[in-house]
C-alpha cells in the first residue's frame, strides 16, 4: 500500500506477465479470471493516471489499439528461406544418407511439428520484443509488431536470464481449431464468405489493420528457431529448450532422433496423432541439432541442406452418405450439405460437409448410402472428394440430384446466367430468407441489436414479426410471452433498439442485406449518395461510377429498391427514427476539391495512414485507383513508393504529390 505509483506500476506488469504466461503458454493458470481482472483494471488505472510511466510493451497494450497503420517493409537480417518438402519415406532416407555422406561423423537429427500457420520473425533486444516481421518474399517482410503485441503466448519482455542482448526467434502464428470455428460461425451467420483453413485465418487476420479485431481473434504462436550471433548454445535442441525458461512456448513434442529408425517411428507416431491437438499441422520438419554441423552443412538457393519437411498425406476418410439436405440463406442461394456417419478427421468430428452446387454433385455421380471420401487435407472444411463405387451394394439409395423447388416455400428454383449457384426467387415468401435477413439486420457489425437466432426464430413462429421493421414496434408484452424472457432481458432489448437509432447511415445500409453490399461497398454508397433517397434513385450507370462498384453490384442495388416491399421497409424504419443519411458531421467533412480525379496512394506515410488518406480523398470526392494509367490524375506517395509505380508514372507523365502537398489541398 505504500508503494510509489512507479513501483506498483511495475510489480502489476511482471505479475500480470507471470500470470499471462501460466495461463497461455502453459496452460496453468494459478489465480482465477475475476482476479486477473482486477489486477489488469488496478494496472489500467494507474497507468491512466501516471502517463508518465506509459511502457508500449506494457500488458494493457495486449488489447490493441484502433489506430489503423501501415505495414512497414523491413529487411530481414537473416533470409528466411523456404525448406525442401519430401512427401515419402524414401526422400526422407534420401536427405539422412546423404547427410551422413557430407558430415562423415556422427550427428543428431532434431524432429519438429511442422506447424500450418503463418510464418513470423521476433527481433529481441536487452529481453524486450522491438519488431516483428512476417515472411514476406524470404528478404523482406512487413512489420506487424502492433498486432503480435496482442497476441498473449508472446513474452513481451522475457523472464530469467541468460538470454543474448540481440537474438532473432521464428515461429508460427497459428489459429487454434475451437477459435477458427467460432470465427467461421460468426462469418457464416453473416454471409460472408468462410475462411478455408486456419491458416488462411491466422495470416488474414496478423495483416488486418486494427490490432483491437487482431487482438479479439485469440491468435497463439510456437516457436522452433533461434538465431543471432551469442547464442548461448551450440545445439539447436539446447537453444529452444533455454528460449523455454526465458517464456517462449516451445512445443513439447520435439525430439533428438540419433538413427533413420527412431525418426520413421516419429513420422508414424504424429501422422495420427496430430488429429488431437489444438492446432493445425501438415507435416514434420528435421533438422540437422549441430550448430557447427548446420554451417558445415550450408545452403542450396533456395533451402537449407540442413533440414527437410516431411508433408502428411492429404487426411481422408471413407464414410457413408446417409442424407443431403438443402440449406436456404438470406438471399435465397440454395446450399446442398451432405450428411454423414460421424468420423473423424483433423482433431474434428466431422458429420457434414459441403458439396457447394449442383455442378459438384453431378460430377460425383451420388447415391444415398454410398461410401464416400470426405477430406481435409489443411482445409477445415470439409469435402467430398470421390465415392467407393466398389463398394457400392444393389441396396443403395436413389441417386443424389439438385433440387428444383425451394425446400421450404416450395417455388421453383432459378440460376442465374453465369452463376454457379441456384437461388429461390421468392424473397418476400420464403421463411428462411426472411428470418436470415433480421438475423443479418441486428448483428452487431450492423444494427447491433440484442438478440440472437433463436430469438428471431421464436419471434417469427410467434408472428410477431415479418420484417426487420417490426422489430421497433414490439412491446415488452410481446417478449414476455416467450420463453426464456423476464423483465431484465426484455429491457436490454428495448435498450438496444433505442440505440440502434444512433447507428451511422452507413451501418444501416449495411443492414439492410442487399445482395453483394458489404461493409466496405455500404460505406462507398453512402460517401457518395449522402442519403437513402438519392441511392434508391440512382441507375445502373450512376452506380457504377462508384469506386469499385460493378455491374453485378449496381445492378442487385436498383433491383432492391425497385421491389415495393423495400420500399415500404425503409419508409417504416425512416418513421422509426433510424438514420437514413449521412449526419451533418461526416456531411462537414465533405466537399468537391477532389471531384473528378482519379488517385494512386503508394508508399508509407508518417501523418495519417493509408486507409485514412483513401478515406478523405472519398470525402472530398476524389477516386481511389489500384494502379497506375494515362486516367491517373495523380499518385499520392509516401517513403518507399512502389519502384514499379513511379517508373510507370514518370513514363506516362503522371503528377506525383507528397502528403504534405496532398494536405496543402485540402486545406485551400
């Protein structure tokens, strides 16, 4: 209690580092999540109070920051090569023999996880992380060390000691199984599209630009690599097993391999096992444990002499299709899902899996009762691949074909010209499509309004509600008519509605689940359009002159607003108080200094970010172009400008402005 604020400050950050560590990188936590809680609340506070003492590694910096930044790209001090991937145990013999062909004497070999994720490199100095960088070309890679920063099984600043002043670690950045099906639920309740693999996640998500969504997605990371010139060992296996102590997370299922033998006996042993662990793995890497045999090894062009990745067979399983169903979404795209006997693959039970059109399911030559094979193969969702024709008895079932109705309404089912999918045309009739689109309205990325599914579905069976519209009109009767509602609950509701009033026009059109009107295309109409008036009268050809609006896009906009039934939508939630334009401030921002100019932003800038100067250019009514041609009215440059830009705008003549030039502009 009589500890200077200064002091306390710094026993709050090294117990909560403690505690971190625990938790995320032995999965041992020693004190309950109430009282991290208040521990990281005390530290909260008093680094509030005494900025004076502010500390970029501190714990509290985990939860990221909204400031959006850009990726600067750094040279990376050792190259980060690719290594050789053999997919057999006879490469593997291959690699062992002629290393013991090369050394002429005896030698360890060092069995590693090879981890699905995505590359990284941390830059240590004096125990604290100053930079981290991602893969990138094997030379350069971009600095992502905002966004690693959230992630907690990473030591900020290290424990113990004995650590070299300067050391490089590499390691993977990895999704776990459990966060990455949360993830991909979250994505499919709103239509957008899945994420593949958890290694298209982890990457997708260490490159987003709010390190505050980074820090929301519960990224992990293993370490396998130490570089630097002080290393305090002479053995890679030693050097991983001291960045242990100092808090790194080492996977603890590295082996020191001394014959072929015990090495084909690991292989065996992970290529069923990695099915129950958290993480995503594809194959083994070995490497050669002598530092002084490594150098003495060297390097091809491309890869290491001294290590090799052993790749897992694509993981399959052969099981029988008892059922296809057809989903309906909230546009109306009819989903075929094959429902299976439950197996298992990839540390998952797998019991459905996509057979995406009906293209697919003609190409398989499908019949109820089959024996099917379903794969991963480093994707999460499931597929299937072929059928056991072989096995194929007089008793199967009928043959698997696309649907012509819709499952639920019954109406007749259309595909458009080009267009993979079939979609029921019945928007106004068709259940699924009118609950998806209420589903869609209250998430929390667009009207963020306190209620789920179930609720939706309840309301809906109730007949309470046909329309996201009716959502404003219900009485706190209504919902304690329904299970599972009381009084508090039923307040948080109408809470919600309340401030669901104040969301941005943007967010509301978003809402209103056009067909192919994103977050992003949502944001584009509304800079331009001001409001729901002049977007509803807008034509095709009005519409295409938005930034990366297309024909599809423009063309699913006028006919939403051509449908009575919309338009009655908007009237009603207009009458409701919900924001139809943009409000008088993001409108005072705007103006027309850059009407008419078509823009390239390349390079880094120090004042603002990337995504904040494409923001002012839409503001003032400029256009944001990707590349560079004779259109381009000028580029906006930054350090480090794209070298094949500027020789392109220097062949055509095309003006080159720098952001203070840039700013002059918008100041006049």
């Amino acid at each position: 209690m009589n500890k200077s604020p200064e002091s306390r400050i710094k026993e709050l950050r090294e117990i909560i580092n403690k505690h971190n560590y625990n938790y995320y990188v032995l999965s041992d936590p020693k004190i309950s999540d109430f009282e991290f809680d208040a521990l990281m609340k005390e530290l909260q506070s008093l680094e509030t109070a005494y900025p004076e003492f502010a500390d970029p590694n501190s714990p509290t910096e985990r939860v990221g920051s909204d400031l959006s930044k850009d990726f600067e790209l750094v040279q990376h001090h050792y190259p980060m090569l690719s290594l050789g991937n053999t997919y057999s145990e006879g490469e593997v013999r291959d690699f062992y023999e002629r290393t013991v062909r090369s050394l002429n004497e005896s030698f360890e070999i060092v069995a590693e996880l090879k981890y699905d994720g995505t590359s990284i490199s941390l830059i240590f100095e004096k125990g604290i992380l100053v930079r981290a960088v991602t893969r990138g070309d094997g030379t350069k890679g971009d600095d992502v060390t905002a966004n690693v920063k959230t992630i907690r099984s990473i030591p900020l600043q290290l424990f113990g000691a004995g650590y070299p002043d300067l050391f490089e670690i590499r390691g993977e950045i990895l999704l776990p199984w459990t966060e990455f099906e949360r993830l991909n639920k979250e994505r499919e309740v709103q239509e957008e599209p899945l994420f593949a693999n958890p290694r298209n996640a982890a990457s997708g998500t260490l490159k987003l630009q709010n390190p505050t969504v980074v820090a929301s997605r519960k990224l992990d990371a293993y370490f396998y690599y130490l570089l630097g010139e002080d290393l305090p060992f002479d053995t890679h296996y030693a050097n991983l097993e001291a960045a242990r102590s100092w808090g790194f997370k080492i996977p603890d299922v590295i082996r020191k391999c001394t014959s072929l033998e015990e090495i084909f006996a690991y292989l065996t042993y992970w290529d069923k096992e990695r099915k129950n662990l958290p993480v995503a793995t594809d194959g083994v890497v070995l490497k050669v444990n002598s530092l002084r045999q490594q150098k003495n090894l060297g390097f091809t062009a491309k890869s290491p002499r001294w290590a090799i990745a052993y790749k897992f067979q694509a993981e399959r399983a052969v099981t029988r299709l008892n059922l296809v169903s057809f989903q309906v979404g909230r546009t109306g795209a009819i989903t075929p899902v094959a429902n299976l006997e439950p197996v298992q693959l990839s540390g998952t039970m797998v019991k459905r899996a996509s057979l995406h059109n009906a293209d697919i399911i003609a190409g398989l030559d499908l019949y109820i009762g089959d024996q099917v094979f379903v794969e991963k193969g480093g994707e999460i969702i499931p597929k299937i691949v072929g059928v056991d024709t072989d096995s194929r008895s007089i008793q199967i079932g009928e043959k698997v074909r696309f649907i012509k109705n819709c499952p639920d309404c019954g109406t007749p089912l259309i595909r458009a010209e080009g267009e993979a999918a079939y979609y029921c045309p019945n928007e106004e009739g068709c259940p699924p499509q009118i609950k998806g689109r209420i589903e869609h309205f209250v998430t929390r990325k667009a009207m963020n309004i306190n209620i789920g599914p179930e609720t939706v579905e309840d309301l809906y069976n109730a007949g309470y509600i046909q329309t996201p519209a009716d959502l404003y009109t219900l009485k706190t009767n209504d919902l304690l008519r329904l299970e599972r509602w009381a009084e508090k609950s039923a307040e948080n509701f109408r809470k919600s509605i309340d401030a669901s009033k104040q969301v941005p026009f943007e967010r509301v059109l978003f809402a209103l689940g056009i067909r192919y009107v994103g977050e992003t295309v949502a944001k584009k109409l509304a800079y331009v359009f001001h409001n729901i008036n002049c977007i509803g009268k807008a034509t095709i050809e009005q519409l295409m002159g938005v930034d990366e609006i297309g024909d599809r896009i423009a063309q699913s906009v006028v006919t939403y607003f051509s449908s009575l039934k919309n338009k009655e939508l908007v009237t009603r939630l207009t009458e409701y108080g919900v924001q139809m334009c943009l409000s008088e401030d993001a409108l005072a921002e705007r103006s027309d200094k850059l009407v008419g100019k078509s823009i390239v932003i390349s390079g880094t800038f120090s004042k603002h970010s990337r995504d904040e100067y494409k923001q002012m250019i839409e503001q003032h009514g400029g256009k944001n172009v990707s590349s560079v041609s004779r259109k381009t009215d000028f580029i906006l440059a930054g350090e480090n400008m794209g070298p094949a830009k500027l020789e392109k705008a220097e062949k055509m003549g095309v003006k080159i402005l720098n952001e203070g030039d840039f700013l002059k502009i918008l100041e006049k």
